[in-house]
C-alpha cells in the first residue's frame, strides 16, 4: 500500500480490490467514529468489498441515514436489479441503517427529483462513497453533465449500458434512463471516497487527477473539493 498526493486529493494504492475494501472500512469507520450521520453510498461492484468488510464489522448504523446516488428509471424497488434490492443484499440486510434513501424508478420525474433534492438537503452527507465509470462518470452523471446540477434524470450512454449489461439477461433489458444525485449534490458532502479498480479504470483515474477540470471528464471536478480520498488498485493506477 502507498500513499501518493495530487493537490487535494490523497490516492491510497492497494494490491486489489479485497484490499481497496479493507482500506476503504477505516475510512469509514474513521467518519463514523468521528460522528458522521449521513453516509452517501453507491452500488456497483466496486463497493462490494467495503460493504463486506461493512458487514463483518461491529459497527452500528441504527442512528445513521443513508442516501443512495441512484436509481434506474422504470425498475421498481423489489426488481432484482434495481438498486434498492442491491443495497439490501449488500448491506441493509445485515446493517441497518436509522433510515435510507434510494431514489424510485417507478415515480413521476418531476415529483422524484423535486422530492430528493429535499432529502438532500434535510439530511447533508458527511462522507460520500463513488465508483467510477470508464467514461469518468460519477453517479450516473455522464460526460457533458454541468457541474450544476442536482438531482436530475439521466440518458444513459452507450457505455454505461454496455458496462451494466452484464447485470441483466439481455442488452434490451438494461434501463436507458437512471434519476441520479447531481453533481452539486455530490460536492456538497463533506468529504468523498472514491474507489476504482482494473485497468479499464485507469484512464478515467488518470484524467481524474491530472487532466484539465471540464464536463467532458465530470469526476474531474473532484479537483476542486478540499476534502476527497481515492481508492486504486495497481491496475487502475497504471497510468498515474
């Protein structure tokens, strides 16, 4: 493991995933004992190690909230891949949480959006966990996405869809739209974790830290927060 810092933003390598989660656990354990309330959490097979080392812990998230990034647009919450059912076979399951927020596909856009905007900003996160999508997406803000932006609903990419494809029975089933935490909304947490892993992640971590902050590449926009910690393993840091 080594520690390198780009500016603000303090890389933590790792071996591989199983270790990026291990490191990624003190983090947030760290922010927990610190008394952070409002866990920010993301889906995807990056967390997966993290929640697993979530679950395996003795730490208590009865008093906690969680707010979730994202949601799939026309998948209800019992849908096996919506990410409702993800986050309760992931973590909810075995830590529960005060209460959580995921948004709901199934809900008018206007009302959605309008709706957790306020949970947002009734409940501000203190740590916000991210993935990373090989295009630089985060949430599921794609290239392009003003910085501006709050919640909003999402056309997905042609590779973003190829990516999660791998989730459903046929490419036709992926949701083309997704409700997503904005990007505003993401810089407003206190402080952010992000985790990548492979090499087909190691472009996007490398504009990350070091191209020009611009739309086309929106996780460059991390630049600017005081406050964020990057999780790679050597594959994603192949290029840094």
């Amino acid at each position: 493991m080594s520690f390198e810092a780009f500016d603000n933003i303090r890389v933590i390598k790792v071996k591989d995933k199983r270790e990026g989660g291990e490191k990624a656990f003190e983090i947030v354990k760290e922010a927990h004992e610190s008394g952070a309330v409002v866990f920010g959490l993301a889906t995807g097979s990056t967390p997966e190690t993290l929640y697993r080392e979530i679950r395996k812990s003795d730490l208590d998230f009865s008093d906690k909230t969680a707010i979730n990034l994202d949601e799939y647009v026309g998948l209800s919450p019992k849908h096996p891949q919506s990410y409702h059912v993800f986050m309760d076979e992931h973590l909810f399951s075995v830590k529960p949480f005060k209460v959580s927020f995921i948004p709901n596909g199934m809900e008018d856009e206007e009302i959605e959006i309008a709706r957790y905007n306020q949970v947002i900003r009734e409940h501000p996160i203190d740590l916000q966990i991210l993935g990373i999508g090989t295009n630089a997406h985060i949430g599921f803000n794609e290239p392009g996405t003003s910085f501006d932006t709050h919640t909003h609903k999402v056309k997905l990419t042609q590779e973003t869809v190829d990516a999660n494809k791998r989730y459903f029975e046929s490419e036709t089933d992926v949701p083309g739209y997704a409700y997503s935490m904005g990007i505003q909304s993401i810089l407003s947490a206190k402080k952010i974790l992000l985790m990548a892993y492979g090499e087909n992640k190691a472009e996007a971590i490398e504009q990350t830290l070091r191209g020009p902050v611009t739309e086309d590449v929106p996780s460059s926009i991390l630049q600017t927060h005081p406050d964020v910690v990057i999780i790679i393993d050597e594959a994603a840091a192949s290029r840094v």
